[in-house]
C-alpha cells in the first residue's frame, strides 16, 4: 500500500471522534444511514442538511460550497445522490451546488473561467477532458489551465447505437458488417454519419476503435461529428446521424422510440472500463485540499450507496427528474438493473455483468492513471495529441489518485472508530491496473503504450 503522511495521529483521531460522539453531535444521518424517506425523492431533511460529522480540525473543510458541474445522464449519479442523501452535507460541505450543463464543451468553457468569474470549481467530465485543458488542447487561445482529477465516477454501462436503418446489415460487437454500407454511402457522397459528445473524449476514442477494429476508417470512410448527449435520439430519429456512442439513458431511449438499436455495449468492448471522473481546477484544489477530500468521500459513500441493486429503483426516480436526465423512469431503470434488451432481436440479457457500476469494490472510484494513460494514447493515435508528449509527466500533473487515497484512509478511521457505516475501502497497492485486454484481442500495456500504438492497424500514426 502507497504510504502517505497523516493529517493528524491515529490517537488524536479517535480521542476527538470519540468526544465527539459522546456529546451528541453526531446525527444519526450522519452515521453511515442515509436520511430516513420523504416521498419517493428520500432527500435529507433540513435538518440533516445543515449539520455534519464533527471532526479534528485537521479533517474540517476550508469551505462548506464548490460550484461543481454534471450532465444529466446515469454517469453522474454518485454526485446527485451525494446531493440528495446528504453526504455532502454530512461531511461538512452542504453547500455543494450542483450545476447542470448542456454539454461537455460548456463544462469545458466554465471551467475556463472558475466559479469567481461565473464558472466551475470543478465538473463530472470525461476523462481525456481535463487533460486536454492543462494541455491547452482544447482551451480558448490554447492556454493551459491546470486541473487535478480526484477521483472516477464509474465503470462501464455505455453503448453504440445504430440506426434501424442499417438494422439489417448486422453490425454488433463487430462492425465489419456495416462496412459495405459504409463503402456505398461513400461512393453516393453521402457518407454515414456517426456522432459523439467531445473530441477526444470517451465517447469519440471508443467509436473510432469500434469503427476502426472492423475496418472503417473514421476519418476516411464516414463522418464522425459532435452532437450534446440529449440531442442524439433526436438527431438519430430525423436522418441526421446513423449511430452514435454515448452513455446511458440515451440508447435504451433510442429503441423505447423506436429509432436504434444497440450494437454493443461498452463492457463488452472493455470489461470494467474507466468512464466518468470528476475533476477541479488545479488553483481550487490547492487552495481547498481540506475541501477537495470531504467531496471525495461524499462520493466514495455515495458510490458505495449507488452499487446496492436494492436502490437502484430509487436511484432512477431522482435521477429521472426535470432537473437531472429528465426522462421517463421506464429509460433508464432496466439498464441500471441489468437488464439488457438489444433491441435487434437478440435475446434479453437479464443480470448483465456489463452493467454500469459506481464502487465495485473501489475499482470503479479510484482514478488509476494507467487508465489515463490509455486515453492519452488513443488522442496521439488520432493525431488530437503530439507523439512527443511526456506522458508520464503529464498524468502525474493531473492524476490526483494521492488525494483518493488519503480520503480512502480517513474513511477507513471514521469507521474503524464506529462513527460511520461504510465498506471498508482496499486502497490499491499500485496506480497501474496493468495490461488491459480489449474486444478484438488487442492488449494495451501501460509499460509498453508505444508498441500498442504502433500495432494498431488504422491510426493516423499508421
């Protein structure tokens, strides 16, 4: 286990904890039980809202408030939830307010300007994105804004969709059927048109590799264009697109209306692949490290609490609402239950390993950077990033895995002292997940990321 310095000594910890608890401070919202039910909603009575875990000092937040900023799709769920059922609050930041945003690149554009200047402290992002700012690949005028990634928000539960249009060609897993409809398309000038959420981002990489691994050039062969996440069905039900990748709800929406099927879902393509993070300006977090880790283990709880197939129902009646996905229940439930219906005649998978999931075991929290490194990879591999990129030096900039493990310890002693009820967290032995083996057999040694490169048949480094 990585070792790091103790804000304050074990003994001071629970000798105050201990003091604590003995005078009644705690509520018993803020011992590990989410706040009893009010309606279906279950949010956190006022009350429970404005009180929290007393704590050494050396554990107390710098602020009780960050502007954080989200999409509105079941990625963000741990952050909703940590809003909802008053984890934040009870960790002493219940002034947390939650901002959502219409797309990657006005979460891109807030961040830019931080919340003094009507911006963001810090966003669920995908993950290359906060990468793309320090570098100043994606900035306005190329300035580079340091940012520190704290933490994942998920794994897996993404898809492709592809238009009932092309139903009849086959494309699954593999989208080497598509390929004569692509090439004909070519041929007419009307190439197929495939859409993601931001360049460079999860969904962008993971749609080219699909297209790619079965022959498609994405660049050449069809148009790859930007669409916010809540416009893809739309786009797809008027002719304007013909697949896209994204997360959830938005392909099980597309076969509830009628419009698409699901070719493949993401962990199938790349079991207990890393999705959403979330992420601050490098400024903030050094100005509120206090802060920084009191949001990432009302998270961790929150994470924790999502995982449970017991709330998952729950967990879609809040996220369905106008101010969250705003979708009807019925979108989102059966994926986030596991329940997989293609919606191209094979059959319902019921109990999908594939489903999204928020803690497993604190693989789906933890941001391990052999994960970013991958990222990185696949933007040089589309030219979106130099070949001369210090990797290394770059992730170590903006993974902040070190901030993770330290919340991760500090839970540990709040329930080692009896005063909160959570798993106990296996801290990783190693920021390297190892090799990683992909759908079409390829395996991406993080040791090794420019041989993978290299061996990649369709690249713009080919």
């Amino acid at each position: 286990m990585t070792n790091f310095s103790s804000q304050f000594s074990r003994r001071k910890f629970l000798l105050t904890a201990g003091a604590s608890a003995a005078s009644s401070i705690l509520l018993k919202g803020c011992l590990g039980n989410p706040p009893e039910p009010s309606n279906t909603t279950t949010q956190a009575s006022a009350a429970q809202q404005n009180r929290g875990l007393a704590l050494p000092a050396e554990q107390m937040p710098e602020t009780k408030t960050a502007n954080i900023g989200f999409i509105g799709q079941t990625d963000a769920a741990p952050l909703i939830i940590a809003k909802e059922l008053g984890f934040f609050a009870k960790y002493n930041v219940p002034d947390v307010k939650l901002q959502k945003q219409p797309s990657w690149a006005v979460i891109r554009d807030k961040m830019e300007l931080d919340s003094s200047g009507g911006g963001l402290d810090g966003s669920m992002v995908l993950t290359p994105i906060p990468y793309l700012m320090a570098l100043g690949t994606v900035t306005k005028g190329n300035r580079k804004i340091p940012m520190t990634l704290v933490m994942r928000l998920n794994i897996d539960g993404q898809g492709i969709t592809v238009a009932n249009s092309l139903k009849d060609a086959g494309a699954k897993l593999d989208s080497s059927p598509l390929k004569a409809k692509v090439e004909e398309a070519k041929a007419a000038g009307k190439p197929l048109k495939f859409a993601h959420t931001f360049t460079g981002g999860n969904s962008d990489l993971m749609l080219r590799y699909w297209l790619a691994a079965g022959g498609i050039d994405p660049d050449n062969d069809v148009l790859i264009q930007i669409v916010p996440g809540a416009q893809l069905v739309p786009s797809m039900k008027t002719g304007d697109i013909q697949g896209f990748c994204v997360g959830e709800p938005w392909h099980l929406r597309a076969i509830n209306q009628g419009v698409g099927y699901t070719a493949m879902i993401t962990g199938e393509f790349w079991k207990d692949h890393p999705e959403k993070a979330l992420t601050f300006r490098k400024d903030w977090v050094d100005k509120h490290p206090k802060t920084a880790r009191a949001i990432i283990k009302a998270v961790i709880e929150a994470q924790q609490w999502c995982d449970k197939m017991e709330n998952r129902q729950q967990m879609a009646e809040i996220l369905s609402r106008e101010e969250y996905a705003k979708v009807p229940v019925e979108d989102i439930i059966d994926r986030l239950m596991g329940k997989i219906d293609y919606g191209d005649g094979r059959p319902v998978v019921e109990n999908s390993p594939y489903i999204m999931r928020y803690w497993d075991k604190g693989i789906a929290s933890y941001p391990y950077k052999s994960h970013d490194l991958w990222f990185l990879v696949e933007n040089q591999r589309w030219g979106i990033l130099p070949l001369d990129l210090d990797l290394n030096k770059i992730i170590n900039e903006v993974n902040g895995e070190a901030l993770w493990r330290e919340a991760a310890e500090e839970l540990n002693q709040l329930k080692q002292a009896g005063l909160i009820n959570i798993d106990t967290i296996d801290i990783p032995k190693s920021p390297s997940k190892g090799p990683e083996t992909f759908f079409d057999g390829v395996t991406f040694n993080p040791d090794e990321p420019m041989a993978y490169l290299k061996g990649l048949k369709i690249s713009k480094q080919a």
